[in-house]
C-alpha cells in the first residue's frame, strides 16, 4: 500500500509548464516476500474452510425429529442411489426399531428374517442412547452387494465426520426393490453427539452412495439412463421435466416440445394437474405445489385426487381448526410420513405428523398451531389438541 501512495506523492512544482519530466513516472521498487504471500493465502483458505463448515452445520432437526430424502441425478452415469434418514429422541422407539422393525419380527409373511451385522450388538444395546438415526439406502441397481456398500458407506461417513459410530443394519428382501436399513446410535464411541446437517444428508451422503456404487459394479449403461428417462415422465414428483415446464406461460404448444415434456405433460393432466384443448397445455395453478407435496408426503397425490368437492392444501404452519375426516399411518420401519386429514367447511387440509400414536382420532374436533411461513418440519402428536365442540361435525 505504501509503494501505491508512492505514485501520487509527487512534490509539488514551482512553475510545472517548465518542468520537462512532469509527466515521468518511476515503478516502485519489487520487494520479494514469498512467505508473507504463501502466510496471507493460506489465511484466506483457513477461513474460507470455516465458513463452509459452520455453513454445513447450521441446521436444526428440532423436537419432531428430521426427515430428509435425496436421489441421483436422471442423466448421470453415477449409479442412482435413494437415501432417506430420520431421527428420533425415544429410546422405547430407538428399541423397537432395533429389535421389531428392522428383524421384521412381526411380519408373519416373512419366513427367512432379516439379520443384523454391523457394531456388536450387545456392545449397541449397553450404550444406545435415546437419539438415533434412522436410513434406508436403497440403489437403483440391484446388482450392489448391500451389506459391503452399507459397511464401506460408515467407514467414509467416520472419515468426514470424526465420529466413531455405533450402528447396526440389515437388508429387506420382502419389497419389489432390496434395500438396507440403517440404525446410527446418537452417541458415538468417544461419547461425542452425533450430529449431521441437513446439507449433509440431502448432497452428501447420497453423493458417497453414489461414488460407491458406481466403483463397486461400474457406472450406469446407456439402456439403464434411458429407461431412467423413459420412466421420469411418469413420477409423481416433482421433476427436472417440470422445472423446464416453468419457463412457460399460459397455453403451452406441444408440438414445439420434445417428446419427454410432452409427455409429461399427458400425464399431468391424467392427475388433474393440467388440461388439454387441441394441441395446447394449460398448468393449474397448484401444479408446483402438489407435485413437491407428493415427493414429501407419500399419499398426498392419493387425496387431491379424491378432492372432487373440497379442495386439498399442504399444512404450512398456522393455526387450522376443524375435524378429522382421515388418519394416515405407515409401517415406521419404511416412511415416517404419518398425517392427519382435517376437513374445514371451505377446504381439506393435509397434516404431516412426524409418528402418530393417537388413536380414535377420526370425526374429532382438533385444534393445531404451529409456526408460520412454511413447515420446516413435520409436526408432533403434541401439536394436536382435541377440542370439545360439536359446531365442525359432519356426516361420515
């Protein structure tokens, strides 16, 4: 900074139209000084590191416990791989995970029963803690040798976290698609709190699974990305397909699209989310909003569609009163996207309730209050207050 300063500090002149070297400039002098370059840049990457961490880290789960899903790219030769991972704070839910859910101990249909492996078992019991985590990994292919991805997938999950993990895992075979459960103690060896952030879990660690996969049986074959893309048309979800379909407005020519928009947008309308006239397209307003709901919640589709005389909306936070037209559970050890329906004179309202318990539930009054501006988080049990008042009844 002082040689730049040196540039401007001319003295001033006497009588300047005389002076013939006015104009002159001289270079300042280089003054070498290698290490306090290589001192300033390694400063800089320091704190750029810290940023990016305490930027990975600033993510809450709160009370109701965090659900997070994330998949592979359609156009990737990466093996796509599905991650799913929620967490808990019971230690009675942390158990029955354990010892009923993931052994599929109560399923009489499934003869050859599910074995554990991972942490000795004895060893997890005596320090399971009330948290835990609970993941499906689940590969597109189903040529991936399970139990070696899930062991390799904790070895890199202890090498970028520091962690020393607890865990326990077993593969289903009862579905159409094999997939690995996956307990993580939230207590690890070192009685370090095992935390993830949300970025982690949603890029992250699918990420990994992918790079995996793909170097266990080789990357994805130009058949295996085409059939990806020939199904992609039909998800019910929101897709890369609908976020090319933004850039539209009102009517839509499908004779100026490729062949995979169009048919996608056949099959929006087929749900109720477009319609046709001729060869143009409109979109209902809620078209967005519906298929991100879907990709959440796995019935939500199921009950717009049923909405012929009320419509159907995602609860978002807020203050809603009404009666209980509808309880939805899942078997826990697959989803945790339990819901409430509430039927109000104007509208149904979609409840996501992070493991309903209640029972008897049906043709109630509630009460529900939660935070506004967007549910970051499905709600508890807790939040629903049942309410003494027969004004919201109806026929069922």
């Amino acid at each position: 900074m002082a040689n730049i300063k040196l540039i401007f500090n001319h003295l001033k002149k006497e009588n300047p139209e005389k002076d013939t070297g006015l104009y002159d400039w001289r270079r300042p002098a280089y003054r070498k000084d290698d290490v306090g370059n290589l001192n300033r840049i390694l400063k800089n990457l320091t704190k750029t590191k810290s940023a990016r961490w305490h930027k990975l880290q600033n993510a809450v789960y709160g009370n109701s416990g965090f659900h997070a899903k994330s998949e592979g790219s359609d156009n990737s030769r990466q093996q796509r791989v599905t991650f799913k991972m929620s967490i808990g704070h019971s230690k009675e839910s942390h158990l029955k995970y354990l010892k009923t859910y993931m052994p599929q101990t109560e399923k009489s249909e499934v003869e050859e029963k599910p074995e554990l492996f991972g942490t000795d078992l004895s060893e997890y019991e005596a320090n399971m803690d009330k948290d835990h985590f609970k993941c499906i990994i689940s590969p597109e292919s189903q040529n991936v040798d399970l139990k070696l991805l899930t062991g390799k997938f904790i070895e890199r999950l202890e090498n970028l976290t520091g962690y020393k993990l607890y865990w326990e895992s077993c593969i289903h075979n009862n579905t159409s698609h094999r997939h690995a459960h996956l307990a993580i103690n939230g207590t690890d060896k070192n009685g370090r709190r095992v935390f993830f952030a949300k970025e982690m879990v949603k890029t992250t660690m699918r990420e990994v699974l992918s790079e995996m996969t793909t170097a266990m049986i080789g990357e994805r074959s130009y058949e295996e990305i085409q059939a990806s893309k020939e199904r992609l048309p039909l998800a019910a979800r929101w897709t890369s397909l609908d976020e090319r379909l933004l850039q539209y407005d009102g009517k839509i020519f499908a004779n100026n699209l490729d062949q995979s928009l169009q048919n996608r947008l056949a099959y929006l309308t087929t749900i109720k989310l477009a319609q046709k006239e001729d060869a143009f397209f409109t979109l209902n307003p809620e078209w967005q909003e519906v298929l991100q709901a879907s990709g959440r919640y796995n019935l939500f589709l199921d009950e717009f569609l049923k909405s012929s005389t009320l419509p159907l909306r995602l609860f978002e936070g807020g203050s809603v009163y009404g009666v209980v037209e509808k309880t939805i559970n899942f078997d826990k050890d697959e989803s945790w996207n339990d819901a409430i329906i509430i039927r109000t004179d104007k509208e149904r309202i979609y409840v996501p309730v992070y493991q309903l318990h209640k029972e008897n539930l049906e043709g109630k009054t509630v009460s529900i209050s939660a935070p506004a501006g967007g549910l970051k988080k499905q709600i508890s049990e807790r939040n629903i207050r049942v309410v003494n008042d027969k004004s919201y009844g109806f026929e069922r």
